[in-house]
C-alpha cells in the first residue's frame, strides 16, 4: 500500500476532525485561528455604518459572485448599491473553494464570462490594493481515448473563433507543462494559457474593496427576514437592523437561494451537493520544480489537480451513485449558524479516483496528506446557474446555482451589471435564463438530473447530448404514451419530444457520435417521407400564450418589428432589444378581432413571456395575457398527401383555395374542435393542429388511420431541422439571438421599418441599416464525409479566421452538407470560397443561393405562373 494511502485512513480524519467548521483555503495555508479575526473586523464595521433606508438595488448574499455584482454596479454609476450578508462575506461555498480558474468551456457563451472573470482577476490587485493570490500557469485537459482526441479536436473549432487562446498538443507538450506526470496512457491535450486558481477569501474582499471604493454598501450580519412587493414594482427588504426599499432585489444566496426565493413563493431549483478535494504536505519532486506546473484535468480519471505551494491539490467527481446531495436542507432548509463549516469527508466515495491520480502522478504514492475539504456547492439541475431577470413578479433577479462560483463571479458580475444598468443582456446567455425551469422541476426531478450532472462532469461532451436521470416529468403531450417506444425521445423544456424513429432493422438506441451515427439513415428516410407522402410530428413542446385587450394590438404592435396579422391570418414576427438585437421570434395569429395566439420555442418559453408581461406592466397597457403551454397539445401534419389526409376527417374545404397558407381556421376533426394553421417548418405543404391536450391522442389516431393509403408515418425533430436548412429557414438561437441584429440575420421582409408604430429597437436598426453591415448570414455548401457541421464551427479563408458556423445538417434532398454562416460582407458573395472546420480538418465549402430546396408554396406559386404562360 502506497504511503498515500496508508496515511489516509489515519491522520486525514484526525486532522480534519481538529478544523472541522473552521478550516481556512489552502491558498492561505489551513489553520483554525483567522475566521474570528475575520468576524470580529467584519462586524465591527457594520454596526459603524449609516443603514440605508433605500436602496436601487439590494443584492442578497455576500459570496464571491454578489460581491462581484456589487463592484460592478458601482464601478458601472450605479449610486446607492446595498449588498446584505446574512454572517460574514465568503460564507457558505466561496470561502472552501479549490478556486480554479479557466477560459475554457465545453459551450459557446459562457466562454465569454470565463473570459470577463479571469481579465477582472488579473488587474484587481492593481486597481483596489488587495492582493488575490492569482496564479496563472496554464491548464491541460488530459486525453487519454480516441473518443476524447476527438472531443478535444471537437471543441478546438469551436473556439477558434473565439478570443480565448487555446492549443491542441501533443505529449511532449503535456508532459513540459507537467513533468510529473506518467505518459503511458497520455495521447494528447487540450492546452489553455492563463489558466490558473486564486484565492477565493482573497478575490472576495478584493471585489468588495473596489465595491466600497466605488461607493457600495457592504452590511454584514444582516440576514434577510423577509420580502415584500409594493404596488410600484419596488421592494421592502426586511432585515434585524430595519427595512430596506429597493427598486430591485438580486438573490445571489448561494445554498441558501431556494430559502430566500421561498419568502416570494419560489421554489429555486438549486441543491448542495458534498465536493471534496485533497491537500498534500510538501511534496519534494514538485518543491524542486522551477515554474509553477499547469493544472491539470484528468477527464477519464474525473478530477482535477493542482499545484499548491510546494504540494498538490486534487479534486474529484464521484459517479453519480457514490456523490451525496445534501438533500435534507430541500426540505429543512440550512441549518441555523450553518456557514464555514464543513461536512464530514467520506474518503470511500473518492477512493477510486485517488488510485487513478496517484497512476496519473506518481509522486502522489508518497505524499503526506495534511486536510480533505468537504464542503457543499450548488448544483441547477443542468448544471449551469441562473442568472437575470425572474419570470412571474417585478424585478427580482436572480445570480444563484453556481458550481463554479469562483470562475463565473467575475464576469457574471459584468454580465447582470450591464443588463440592469442598460435594459437588456450585453450577449446571449440564454441557457443561464432562471426562466428556463418551472413548474415540472419538482424537487425529485432535481435530485435526479443534480446526481447526474455531479456524475457526468468529465465524460465525453457529444452533439445532440441527452441524459435520462429524472425523465420524464409530469410535462407529457397527449401523444407521449402512444409514441414512447417507437423512437429516440429528446428532451425539451420539460417535454419528452421524439427526435427520430425506429423501424425494423434499425441500429435503435441513443449511440452519440462526432461523426454520422445510427440516425442517420432513419431521419433521411423521413425526410423522404415527408417530401414524399406525408409525416406526422408532436411539436407540443412550442411555446403558447394568449394576448387579448383593449391594448391588445398596441402592445403587439410596440413589441414586434412586424405588423400584425388580421384576424384568421398568421405571421412570423420578432421582437428586438432597445440596440436591435433579436430577442426572439414568434409565430403570431389573430384569433379574433383583439385575441392574439403567439407561438415560439420551447426553449424560449418564459423567457419571452417575462419580455412581453414586463412590457405591458411598464407601459400600462389593458390587455389579459395567458400561458397556455401546458393546455394545448401540438401536431404537424406535412407532406404533399397532407391535404388528402386532413379533408377525410373534415367538413372544412382545405384546398389551397380555400385554406390558403398562412391562414387559420376553427375546423372540426374527427368530430374533434381543431384550431389549424396552413404553415410548416419543414416547408412542405403542412398544417399545424392546435388541439385540447385531453383530445391530443385520438386526433393523432384519427389521422393514422385516415393516412394509411398515403403512406403516413412519424416523423421526428431530426428530419424537421434538416428539411428547415434546406428550405433556408433561420432558426432563434442559432442565426438569431441576442447577439445578432435582423438585418445582417438576412431578416429584412419581417422587419417592418416603415411601419407607424415605435416598435421596441426600430431607431437603433434605422442605424445600423444606415451605417451599413459589417457582416452577413451566408449559406454554405460543405465537402464533407462521414461528419456534418452542427453549428459553432470556425470558418476559414486563406488561412485567416474569418466567421462561424450557426447550424448545419445534411441534405437528404440534394445529397449535401449545408450549413449557415455569418462571414464578413466583402466574403459573403455567392461563389465564394471557405473552409469549414471540423474535427481538425478543414473541409472545402462555398456561399451559394438560398434555399437549395424551394419551399412548397414557392413551387406552388412558380408553377401556377408557368401555366399561366402556357
């Protein structure tokens, strides 16, 4: 047994027994005396201060991410700034943390905040005079499989368009940043310069240096006891040493956010869970080092390790079966006083990965352990936290659910300083939107997907990834038991949403791959079903409320750059930020005269619905605005036997004459009430059936069996977004959003500039048109093999990084790889050259004419004026 271990057993629980509660960062070396020097400076200077009665923002909790949003606020203008800590600043998650920093990140937005947050940390100590103990030596992500090499190449295209430095390398190169490592199993690295770890105690109390300097209020203790909505949209802040009235309340509470959101009637979505990571004594083959070596991230062992003076740090992930949640505090809330204590260490739970770092380093087998730091962190159910704006009550936001608290606090604290300072988000960050979750997410629901986000931190990152735990949710279409076992379910806002299906023969199940896989051939067959007969698709994950009024019109009309549809006719409209960015893309039908039914992703639910209700409250408009998401099933019917299958079960003329697209009907089907409206997103000739969930399953039978003899069948998600790319339909999210404006989105017939109306960004998109487009959204044709673009990946040009890639799917039509770009406007000619990145080679691609396939009605109308000439 190796020395590592033998000690383990012995001196680890003794010693962490003797600072258990009290235990400082290893940064500051581990000792039981500074946390009541700390508390004792901490209060004093709060019973020393003037307590504000108002405040326009008050932000509770004093981690390192309220800090952070204090500082900016402040430093951004912002005059009476009110931070409360319930205890003392760094309590609860900050204080314990291994503190890594990194630019990376496996998606695309959050390396933005990564990036925000490493900048601050490098220039903090020079601005405010507090030191942060920031170390930079680089990090290396260790591929040790085939299938890592390629996640790693995977991810180098999607960050070459980035700002962020990074580097595939080879061996040598991992093994110069990090000598002591065994290379046996090393095949290769992802290398990221300036990564690093800082003390989290230390970047604290610098961020709340400059938050003061800049004329923030820091009061500690002041726990919170209560909140109260006053009629105007402010706050009364309820507090032991008096009440507080705030034009906004930002909830950054760490593992206590679920308790503060309950004061409101919210039940956050957020869970601790128990982390533990190591620290060793001096260890003399790293003491004789010359420069500090990269931290280090063994993706197949599941832990991270660290350089810490002369020592190491290492930090595992636990298998989701061996992690605990400390679910208690769901429940029961934290325990009173609770705040820097620790938990008990469990070093059975970690065994496993320390064998697997002690063959990855071997010097590990001798080293002297001198603490185990167990502590709780908050996990979201998908990992990543929620940050802005809550839907459901005025202006209370949310910065909570943080399980990298330390390297997300920087730039969050930038990110929410600019939208409340500005009105709306410097960039897209939409899967950090609180709004995301909502009702369905009950708690055994979180338990499962925070097991399971906690387990799969490190396994390999796939396109189109679904995890299972938790599944499903009390969310189910009138049509899930009819269609769950005939295909490969995805997950959407809650929904189980079926992505493709399975025939006889079929290689069936959910095999993930960076390269075509085991749907590739069934969507193509789909696709053919669709151009050719007719599909079927449940598409009721969408989106759905109701707007109706008095102010109805005016409402829409002020948020939209479109104009609204008459009654029984149907739209595509966007709304837009103040600067014209796109918000979002809804799908609009005047019902009636004044009712409005609006349609957009399931993705973007909430998330537009606080848009709308935010709007109408603050310009007093009279209208009744309804979600209605959860009431109404969705079916698309498509194909060019659609029409036969429909006129069967309905008395309704469905004729291109007498339902004409873009149009929408009140029809009975099967003898069912139907609300139908003649559009597709595959743009075929199709319909989408609004239906009363309860009358969902035997609509959808009806049909089938009215279909028989035109060959009809289910389709799934996968076929729709490739026959949507085809016909050069854009998609929100990916060639719109808010980092995007309309017109370089190639948006311009549903933008209405001339319109009467002010609508939201019209004189910030009267400037941009003015000023002229830097780029545009090109559509591309990729060379490709056994690999299609899925969206992300770096485009190039002579050598040079010239844009990206926003989707890209396959052709099954024209037997092609497509894609849309964004590409500097002097690159975006048809004709035109480029290469598209994927998987570490370069594939040969070109701009060409949109769309590569015509859509129905454009045949339609082309065929029409050609006999009309014959």
């Amino acid at each position: 047994m190796s020395r590592l271990l033998s000690l383990i057993n012995i001196r680890l629980r003794r010693d962490l027994s003797a600072c258990r509660g009290i235990a400082r960062l290893p940064l500051r070396s581990i000792s039981c005396t500074p946390r009541k020097q700390a508390e004792e400076s901490d209060t004093s200077t709060v019973l020393g201060k003037r307590w504000k009665d108002t405040a326009d923002t008050v932000i509770i909790g004093g981690g390192c991410v309220g800090v952070s949003l204090a500082y900016h606020l402040a430093k951004a203008g912002m005059k009476d700034v009110v931070l409360l800590e319930k205890s003392e600043l760094t309590a609860g998650s900050t204080w314990h943390a291994a503190g890594l920093t990194t630019y990376y990140h496996p998606g695309i937005n959050l390396k933005q905040v990564h990036y925000d947050s490493i900048k601050l940390y490098e220039t903090l100590e020079a601005e405010t005079g507090q030191a942060v103990g920031f170390h930079n030596p680089g990090s290396v992500r260790i591929a040790s499989t085939a299938a890592r090499v390629d996640e790693m190449k995977y991810q180098m295209t999607r960050t070459h368009w980035n700002v962020t430095e990074q580097y595939f390398i080879g061996p040598e190169k991992v093994h110069e940043l990090f000598p002591l490592l065994n290379m046996d199993k090393v095949l290769a690295g992802l290398y990221t310069p300036g990564d690093g770890h800082i003390d989290p105690y230390s970047l604290t109390m610098a961020l709340a240096a400059g938050a003061r300097m800049y004329g923030a209020q820091i009061y500690n203790p002041a726990p919170v006891s209560g909140l109260k909505p006053t009629s105007d949209g402010k706050w009364d802040v309820e507090t032991p040493h008096g009440t507080i009235r705030a034009n906004r309340i930002v909830n950054s509470a760490g593992f206590w956010a679920r308790e503060v959101g309950e004061m409101i009637g919210f039940k956050h979505p957020t869970i601790p869970v128990h982390h533990q990571y190591v620290v060793t004594a001096t260890v003399p083959e790293v003491k004789a080092l010359k420069k500090e070596l990269a931290v280090i991230r063994d993706l197949e062992g599941s832990y991270y390790l660290r350089q810490e003076r002369d020592g190491l740090l290492f930090g595992p992930y636990e298998k989701m079966e061996k992690m605990v949640l400390q679910d208690s505090w769901v429940t029961d809330g934290v325990p009173p006083g609770f705040g820097k204590e620790l938990f008990e260490s469990d070093l059975d739970r970690i065994m496993e990965h320390v064998e697997m770092a002690m063959e990855m380093v071997p010097v590990l087998k001798n080293a002297d352990i001198i603490n185990i730091v167990s502590g709780p962190i908050t996990y979201t159910p998908d990992l990543l936290p929620m940050v802005g704006p809550h839907h459901g009550v005025r202006n209370y936001w949310t910065a909570i659910g943080f399980g990298y608290g330390v390297i997300h606090a920087g730039g969050i604290g930038k990110f929410l300083s600019h939208w409340i300072m500005n009105g709306e988000p410097p960039y897209d960050l939409i899967e950090c939107d609180p709004n995301r979750y909502g009702k369905w997410t009950d708690v055994p629901f979180m338990c499962a997907k925070a097991r399971e986000s906690y387990g799969f931190n490190n396994v390999v990152g796939y396109p189109k990834e679904e995890r299972f735990e938790g599944r499903p949710t009390s969310r189910m279409s009138g049509v899930y038991e009819l269609l769950k076992g005939k295909g490969s379910m995805g997950f959407h806002a809650g929904w189980e949403q079926p992505h493709w299906f399975y025939k006889p023969g079929d290689d069936i199940g959910y095999k993930p791959s960076f390269r075509r896989t085991n749907w590739f051939g069934p969507v193509g067959r789909e696709c053919k079903l669709v151009m050719e007969k007719v599909g079927v698709i449940d598409l009721t994950p969408f989106g759905k409320f109701t707007v109706k009024g008095k102010d109805s019109h005016k409402l829409l009309d002020r948020l939209f750059a479109n104009t609204m549809p008459k009654v029984g006719h149907t739209n595509i409209s966007h709304m837009l930020t103040p600067t014209g960015r796109v918000f979002a893309e809804v799908t609009i039908t005047q019902l009636t005269p004044g009712e409005f039914l609006l349609i957009t992703g399931s993705g973007s639910e909430l998330h537009d619905l606080r848009w709308i209700e935010t709007e109408a409250v603050n310009g007093g408009y009279d209208v009744d605005i309804s979600n209605v998401t959860d009431d109404i099933g969705v079916l698309g019917i498509a194909g060019p036997n659609s029409r036969e299958v429909l006129q069967k079960l309905t008395n309704e003329d469905m004729s291109d004459a007498g339902f004409k697209f873009l149009h929408c009907k009140s029809i009975q089907l099967a003898g069912l009430p139907v609300r139908a409206i003649r559009i597709s997103y595959t743009g075929e000739l199709g319909w989408e059936l609004y239906i009363d969930q309860k009358n969902m399953a035997p609509v959808y039978q009806a049909i089938m069996e009215a279909g028989k003899d035109e060959g009809i069948d289910n389709f799934g998600t996968y076929a729709m977004a490739s026959l949507r790319l085809e016909k050069g339909f854009r998609g929100w999210g990916a060639e719109m959003n808010c980092d995007t404006n309309p017109l370089e989105a190639g948006l311009d017939y549903f933008i209405k500039l001339n319109k009467p109306g002010d609508f939201i960004g019209k004189a910030a998109l009267q400037e941009i048109k003015a000023k002229g487009l830097k780029r545009k959204l090109s559509y591309i044709t990729v060379d490709t093999d056994d690999i299609d673009p899925e969206g992300n990946e770096t485009i190039w040009c002579n050598g040079k990084v010239v844009g990206n890639t926003t989707s890209g799917a396959y052709s099954y039509t024209a037997q092609q790889s497509l894609a849309f770009a964004y590409l500097p406007v002097e690159l975006s000619s048809v004709g035109q050259k480029v290469e598209v990145e994927l998987l570490g080679r370069k594939y040969p691609a070109m701009v060409i004419q949109e769309p590569l396939v015509l859509t129905e009605p454009t045949r339609t109308r082309l065929q029409k004026k050609a006999k009309s000439k014959a």
